[in-house]
C-alpha cells in the first residue's frame, strides 16, 4: 500500500478522472478528489488485478481480500503442478 497525499501517483497513472482538479485547499470531503483504484501487483511484478470503483461508492474491502486470496490460491496451485 502506498499514501499518495499530494496525488502525484494518482495523476500519473490516470487513476482520477480527466476533468478532476486536484488542489490542496481545505474543501469539504465531498468536493476533495478520492482516489478509487486498486491496484494488485504480484511478486513477479506483473499487475494482477485492477479495481476502479466510482467516487461515489465505497470501496468493498472483502471483495478486495477474497481476489487476493483467489489469486493466492491459483499461484500456489500452478507452482505445485510443475
């Protein structure tokens, strides 16, 4: 996991939409530009999952643990069958 408080990765890698303006002012929450992406990346550095919810709904963090879980599961089992 990574803090990205200034966004200087979330505009990098377009993770806000296009026409969001991202500044440092004291707005309320619902005006502050929220990042909504998961990004799951594995040891072999490759992405294996990405998640985008809208700003507008929660993030699922069960839903989130289960696919790590599955990916975990399918990596274990592949390495076994070799």
């Amino acid at each position: 996991m990574i803090g990205d408080s200034d966004f200087n990765v979330s505009k990098l890698y377009g993770m806000l939409p296009a026409d969001t303006r991202v500044t440092r002012s004291r707005a309320p929450p619902r005006k502050t530009p929220t990042v909504r992406n998961v990004f799951v990346i594995g040891p072999d550095k490759k992405v294996k999952l990405i998640l985008v919810y809208p700003m507008t709904t929660g993030r699922n963090f069960d839903e989130v643990l289960r696919v790590i879980d599955s990916l975990q599961l399918t990596a274990t089992t592949r390495s076994r069958r070799r």
